[in-house]
C-alpha cells in the first residue's frame, strides 16, 4: 500500500514547443506575439506533413487552424 505522507513524485518540465498547422502568417506571427520568448513557436503549412513531424518531433502542443 502507498504512504499517503509522502511527497508527490516530480514530474519531467512540460515541453514548451508548438507546432501550428495550417496556420496563415498573420496567426503564426500572434501566436509567437502572444507567448513570447517562453515558447518555441514552430508551423508547417502542409497538414499531412505536419502530422508526421508531430509524431516525430512530439512537441508539448499542437494546433492545427481552423480554415483546415
């Protein structure tokens, strides 16, 4: 049985990259705006190339634009 008393396990840090795909200039540009130098902002155009650089790369988050 677990000891209750004792201290969570840490965690590895979250991965600060973002992989946008899709996404027009103009949104790549607020996003990077918006999180500043904390996150590497990364954007492929090409959705299916996107996908499989996400499963390769595996980036802490990935959006993929609306317009797709």
């Amino acid at each position: 049985m677990a000891d209750i008393n004792k201290a969570w396990d840490e965690s590895a840090p979250a991965s600060r990259t973002l992989l946008l795909l899709g996404a027009p200039a103009e949104t790549i540009k607020r996003v990077k705006e918006v999180l500043g130098n904390d996150y590497q902002v990364q954007a492929e155009s090409d959705l299916k190339v996107g996908v499989e650089r996400a499963k390769k790369e595996r980036p802490g988050l990935v959006l993929v634009s609306p317009s797709r």
